[in-house]
C-alpha cells in the first residue's frame, strides 16, 4: 500500500493509520512488521460510520447505538412534557430514528441480544412520543399508535430490500433471478452454515427479498421500490 502511495504521489501517515487482522489465525510476521513501521494493531475500528471488529460480530457497533441513542432518550424524557406529539416525533425521527436508519444493511448483523436492547429503547422513546404508559402493548404500539415508524428489525428488512433491489437493477450478475418454474422471479440464494456468512448480504438479501410479493419485486423503478 505505502508502495502505490509513494508512486501516486501521496503520502501514508502511518500515525493515522491502523489496521486489523480478521479471523483466529495468529499473524506474529504481519504483527512485527506492521509495529516496526509504527502501525497500531486494533480490534475494532470506526469506518465509514460503523464500528468493524476482527470477528464481525457487531456487538462494539451495537453498544455505540446503545449510548448514542439512550442519551437523546434521556433528554427527551426532559422535555417530553413540554412539547406537542408532532414536534416530539420529529425529535426522534432526528435523533433516534436517524441511527437506527444509518446503519443500514449492518442491523442485520446484529444479534438477537442487540436487537432486543435497542427495540427496549425505541419503545420507551415512541411511548414518550406518543404520550402512552410505559406498560403499554408494543405489538399495538406499532399497529394502532406508531403506524408510520418501523420496528428495529423492519429498519434492517428494509436497508437490505433496498440494497439487494440496488444490486438487482445495476449489477445483476451478483444475484441470479429464477426464470422458470414455480419459483419464477425469485433470486437464487446459498445456503452457509457459518452464522457469519448466513447473514451475508448474498445469503440473506435473496433470502427476504423473495418473501415480497411478486407485484412489488418486479418493479424495476429504484424509488418506485422505495
């Protein structure tokens, strides 16, 4: 790498710069090399606006929306009283509901743990939203209260519909579409064992895509789909 910086005319901080092994295998070569250039080794790093650990698990990224979004909870459990419904769903739409989105297809990586713990946030904050007890159904508040607002695992299904909708329209050779048979339209997926690769965006995008219904899955409009 320092090598194509150096012939491009750039420079590489190597202060700046970190990098990570990915897996079990020890690398003691790569380990003694990258120290003597100075390099930090990390287990996990913010990139691109996610936090990446060597094992892919997600747990860093999910405790980092733990923090972030349960301190706008907290405030607006302060000013909760003091706002109407409107301006209150536009508060978390802004400081809640914009983490949950931003993070793309990478919730779907996420544990059921994780899961669990940020849907327990979202609802304590639609419930301050919405003005309802805190004991308050979460199956209703969904389906009578917040019909507009998604549930954490809905954010996930849908960021990977629209990514695998992406990849469908602009590089279809990534994912083959069925063209006889009683599965016709659909994608062709493969199987993993491995929990890493199971929620691969070539294993799963397939997988939740083909549940849609065939009116919605041959639309070949991007924003349409949308």
């Amino acid at each position: 790498i320092n090598k194509y910086y150096t012939s491009n005319g750039l420079n590489l901080n190597a202060g700046k710069s970190k990098y990570m092994t990915f897996g079990f295998t020890s690398h003691e070569d790569l380990d003694s090399f990258m120290k003597s250039n100075g390099i930090e080794k990390v287990d996990s790093i913010k990139y691109l606006g996610a936090i990446v650990d060597s094992k892919l698990k997600m747990n860093d990224h999910a405790d980092h929306l733990v923090r972030r979004i349960s301190q706008s909870v907290n405030a607006m459990n302060i000013i909760k009283n003091h706002l109407p419904t409107n301006l209150l769903l536009q508060f978390y739409n802004a400081f809640i509901g914009s983490h949950l989105f931003s993070s793309g297809f990478l919730m779907c990586r996420l544990n059921a743990g994780d899961v669990n713990r940020l849907q327990r946030i979202q609802n304590k904050s639609l419930k301050m939203v919405f003005g309802v007890d805190k004991r308050f159904s979460t199956e209703t508040l969904f389906v009578e209260v917040a019909v507009n607002v998604l549930p954490v695992i809905g954010i996930a299904c849908f960021n990977l519909l629209l990514l695998t909708k992406k990849y469908v329209l602009t590089s279809a050779e990534d994912f083959e579409v069925i063209n006889e048979g009683r599965r016709k339209g659909q994608l062709k997926f493969t199987r993993f064992r491995g929990s890493v690769l199971a929620n691969d965006l070539a294993c799963l995008g397939p997988k939740v895509y083909n549940q849609l219904p065939v009116k919605i899955r041959e639309i070949n409009k991007y924003n349409l789909f949308k």
